[in-house]
C-alpha cells in the first residue's frame, strides 16, 4: 500500500526499492519470502486485525463442528469429506450417542461436488454464503472450527476468528497454523492432507465435549492476548514510527 508522504510500503520486495519496512501478516509468509534478503531491521510481522464481534459465549454448544471458507481443493474442501466420512465409519452405529453435525458455510468451484456429498448424509448442513453476523454466531455454537486446508496459508483467519467467539479451532499443522494455535491449549493442529487424523479429532471432539469447551475458553484468552484490535493497532503505530524516524539513506 502506499502512505501518505510517499512512504512506500509493499508486503514484499527488494530492498532496492528504498521502502522503509516490509511488513508481513504472519512469520510463515516471512520465513516462505526469506528468498527476497529484505533488511530484517526493516521486516515486521503484523497479523491481520480480527474485530471483536461476539461480548460472551452462548451457554450451551450444539454437538456440532463448522467449516466456514471457501470451497475448494487449497482450502480443503475434499479432505473435509473423505474425513467426515471416516469419521462416521469408524465411530459405527452408537445407539442413544448423536453423532456429530458439520455445518459448512461458504461457496466456490466445489460447490455441486459438496451439495451432491451432502444430499446423501443427514449429519451435514449445507449453509451455502452467509453474512458475517449469522456466521460469528454459527461459530459461537458449536464445539470446534475446522480449517482442513491443503496449502499453506499465510494467516488462517477463520482461526482467529473462532477464537474470538470462544471456539478452539481445529486446523492442518502446516503454513501459519502453529504459528497462530498452541496445539492443545487453544486449538488442534493435525498432520496436513491426511483424513483419517482429522477424523480422529473428530471422534475426540464428540467423545470429549468438556475438553473443548476448555480450549475455546483459552483460545478466547489467547484472541485477547495476541491478537486484540488494541494490540494490532499499536504494532500497526509502531511501525509508521519506525518508518519516521529511519527513512532509508542512499
């Protein structure tokens, strides 16, 4: 983006373009463009501000797990599937124990592929594109977020997102994910691209209600403690201040 007074500020590039800072949304988009040599006195890392949008909790949780994104291959939509359906088939026929619902939001290129899955499986509710409020308050009720993605994103802001409402978020450990989740205190990490450990998370999460309403309760504390608009607005201060006072000598 450009700053006013002509301060230059690209998310990347070379230090040859006389930019007083580079900044980046997490260190893994750092660490995927180390290649570039950019002067690590000038490189900071700012995540993207997630507003608070939910005061409290709701008092009870459905036995129910969310995917809120895109749907498609990078984001993880077919190994959603292959998981959900391990899932079911490992955990059997449980008389008197409800399974689990998935409850997906979000549209894209999987779309038909998605409606056709789910037509077939009673367990899953198909939402299609949602509006920001019904989706925070969606997250806020149910007992884990799933973000299966297949590609390393470089900030998982539906993570955040989630824990901002309370709600631990269940994601691949690859690309900004550990980086944001401290598995097993305010989320889950599973190994990337394989269905059969998301499906055991799934297993744990319908066993174990108790101990994901203890992660949601510290992924709220960690939203508070990492990642609060006050907090990300004074990183934000701070390096406009640092481009002020060290402009770049040719």
């Amino acid at each position: 983006m450009t700053a006013r007074r002509g301060h230059r500020w690209p998310a990347c590039g070379t230090a040859a373009t006389g930019a007083r800072g580079y900044v980046f949304i997490s260190a893994a988009q750092r660490d995927l463009l180390g290649s570039l040599d950019l002067p690590s006195e000038r490189v900071f890392v700012k995540h993207n501000l997630i507003p608070r949008r939910l005061a409290a909790p709701p008092a009870e949780r459905r036995p129910a797990v969310m995917y809120a994104g895109r749907l498609d291959q990078a984001k993880g939509a077919r190994l959603l599937m292959a998981s959900w359906d391990r899932y079911l088939a490992v955990r059997g026929d449980h008389p008197g124990e409800p399974p689990l619902r998935l409850v997906i939001a979000g549209s894209g290129p999987l779309d038909g592929e998605v409606t056709a899955w789910a037509r077939t499986r009673e367990s899953v509710e198909l939402l299609g594109l949602v509006d920001r409020a019904r989706c925070v308050k969606l997250m806020s009720g149910v007992r884990a977020v799933l973000l299966p993605s297949t590609w390393e994103e470089t900030f998982g802001l539906t993570a955040v997102e989630a824990m901002a409402a309370s709600t631990p978020p269940v994601a691949a450990g690859h690309g900004s994910f550990p980086e944001l989740i401290t598995a097993g205190t305010d989320g889950v990490l599973f190994h990337p691209g394989d269905p059969s450990a998301l499906a055991d998370v799934l297993a744990d999460i319908e066993s174990d209600p108790e101990r994901y309403l203890k992660l949601g309760a510290h992924a709220r504390e960690t939203y508070e403690r990492r990642f609060n608009p006050e907090r990300n607005l004074r990183q934000l201060e701070d390096i406009y201040r640092f481009a002020i006072m060290n402009p770049v000598r040719s």
